[in-house]
C-alpha cells in the first residue's frame, strides 16, 4: 500500500491464454502509462502458443506466473490479486491496449469519491491485429442491465460522437480494462475470491459489479481514460462461438442470478424474466445442445452458490428500490461530479501510434 501522501498504488493484473498476437502490444501500452507507481502482474494459464516467447523481453519488468493448466479467468485474476498489496487494481485483458494517461485519469476520477469502488474508462474497438480504427467505435462504457436479466456494453458498437463524454456513474465496469479499489476487493469477496471461481470465464465482472451494488459501491464512468479492445464475444456472433464459451455463457448467467438477485427484482420483472429463461432453455433444446451441460454443473454447485448468496444478502447495503432502478430497457445512468483539471482535453492514442484524436468535453449478452 502507498504511504500517506504517496500516489495511490496500483498493480495491473492480466491473464493470458493462447494470447501470442496480443499481449507485446499490451504490455507495450502498460509500460507507456504516465503514471509511475505500477506494478504488473501476469498469469498464464498453460498457454500452448508463443505467448511465453512473447513475454520474455518483459520478464525482468513483470511478476510473472506460468500455471500448469488453464484454472480460467476468474481464478488466474484472483491469484494475480493476491501477489498484489496495492490501493488499487487493474484487471486487463491482453487483447487491450491503454491510452498513455488511461491509469492516471481513472485513479484521479476514483479517488475523488471514496465510495466508488470501481471505474471504468472509454473502451474503444480494435482491429484484430491491434490497429487502431480510424473511426472510433464503441466497445464499452461500463455495464447495464435489462428487466429481463440481460446485460450489454453500454454503447458497443456506436460510432464515438460524444454522447458518452460526460461522467457518469454507471451499473459496472467490463474487467477487459477495470479499476477496482482494493477496500472494495476486500469487501465483496468471498472467502478470499474476487471473481467467483465456480464461473471459470465469462459474465465474472457483472457478477461482482451486481454484488458491488448491493454492497453499496458505486462505479464510476471516466469519458477522459480511453483504450482499445479487440472484441470477440459479442451476441450477434453466438452461434460462431466456441461450444465451451457458450457453455460457461449459459451456466454464469444463472449462477449470477441465483447470488445476486433479490426477491423483490423477481416481483417487479417476473415476466420478462420467465420470458427469457424459456428463450435461453428453448436454445439450448433445439440447436445449442452442449449447453446442457450447464445445468448439472448448477445444480452440483447450488449448495455452494446458495451459501455465496447468503453471505451478501446478510451484508446487503443497497435497497430494493436503488437496485430497480438499474434495470431497465435503456443503459441507466447518473451525473458523477468531473475532476477539478476536466475541461476540454486531448484523448491519446496507445503506444507506438504519433496520432492524437481531439475530443471536446462535454455487450455483454444474457
């Protein structure tokens, strides 16, 4: 932790598997921050590609972990966490790159509001090979929910033409590039788990912003903190995706809403809800078959999740009315006050790019 007076400390965690064509460029961009107190850990999950050859000229810069097998995101973002002793961290995908002042901003905007837990910059797409677009398109500006229990990237795949340039204070942050605060870590976790482990990969950052919420934590929306995501995973190509992924897709999103969801979510939505239970069940009869096995590893692990459930509903902060008012058919928002120095400003491309854009101030599926 940095002492009294120090800049706030902060460790970027990454978890890497088979990610070779990303990571140079990501590490690149982490160690271009102007923002000094960083420490940078990486987990590989048994990677078979290049990516150890990729991380050798960092070695000497990065804490790094070479698992013997893929324990999935969740697990390899909380053993990176527990090497760290920061105020805050950075989860970071591989396949993202930062915007040179990104840290800097989003510790700035974060620390000026001690109940912000979370912050989240402006997430921007990348080309597969890590160019940077000409025209910026969004990938995400934090997280929303729907009635029905759906959650989507806030803006994911609109064209930037400022209507996302304000803070805000919004639902959650995509872990592809998240800053959480470490008193907030401490305080949703359970039993020493950050990312619940039970979920493997997908939909864990919703699942601990839900649970940040109804522990009484906001996320903060930061327009000035820009970086660049290659985005793989998104609805409209589900059907592309790999069986595994969509498994895991299919079990997380009822594992999330059996610890998450309260009693009086179900009242006031239950229709919706049912709705897309009978959509989602519908899928995975007809066409979606391996997504089946969802549902024993549900039902093997209830006990344990009902356990998680029990613990934050005991501690739960938030009232039933505050948590409703997130879900809705439109991305939900409040005005957050901007940093003393926000004004108009310059958005930095990441490193290695001389390009500089000008902006003036102003989907996750279920």
């Amino acid at each position: 932790m940095s002492g009294k007076g120090a800049r706030p400390s902060v460790a970027v965690t990454i978890v890497t598997y088979n990610s070779a064509k990303y990571i140079g460029h990501c590490l690149e961009s982490v160690f271009a921050q102007d923002y000094a107190a960083l420490q940078v850990i990486v987990i590989d999950n048994a990677s078979v590609d290049a990516t150890r050859l990729e991380l050798q000229p960092f070695e000497h810069r990065i804490t790094l972990v070479l698992n013997r097998e893929n324990a999935g995101f969740a697990a390899g973002q909380n053993q990176a966490m527990a090497l760290s002793n920061t105020d805050w961290v950075l989860t970071l995908n591989p396949d993202v790159r930062l915007g040179a002042s990104f840290v800097s901003e989003l510790v700035a905007a974060a620390e000026a509001d001690p109940e912000v837990g979370s912050a989240c910059g402006k997430l921007l797409r990348m080309a597969p090979d890590c160019e940077i677009p000409k025209q910026n398109v969004f990938d995400s500006t934090g997280i929303f929910f729907t009635p029905n229990l759906r959650h989507f990237d806030r803006g994911s795949g609109m064209a930037d033409d400022g209507r996302f340039d304000r803070y805000e204070y919004v639902f959650g942050a995509t872990g592809a590039a998240a800053l959480y605060r470490r008193k907030m870590i401490d305080d949703v976790s359970y039993e020493g788990e950050f990312f619940d482990c039970d979920f493997f990969a997908y939909r864990e950052d919703t699942d601990v912003a839900w649970r940040a919420q109804l522990l009484g934590w906001k996320c903060l929306y930061t327009p000035r903190a820009i970086a660049y995501h290659v985005r793989s995973v998104l609805p409209e190509n589900r059907r592309s995706l790999p069986a595994v992924i969509n498994m895991h897709s299919v079990k997380n999103r009822f594992l999330m809403r059996i610890k998450n969801a309260t009693l009086d979510l179900y009242r006031r939505f239950w229709f919706p809800i049912t709705v897309r239970d009978c959509v989602v069940i519908g899928g995975c009869l007809l066409y979606e078959f391996r997504s089946l096995r969802a549902f024993p590893l549900i039902l093997r692990g209830l006990s344990r999740t009902r356990l998680k459930r029990r613990d934050i509903m005991r501690r739960r902060r938030a009232t039933d009315e505050y948590i409703a008012r997130w879900f809705s058919r439109q991305p939900v928002s409040y005005p957050a006050a901007a940093p003393p120095y926000s004004s108009n400003f310059v958005v930095t491309t990441p490193c290695g790019s001389d390009a500089h854009r000008s902006a003036g101030h102003s989907r996750h599926s279920g």
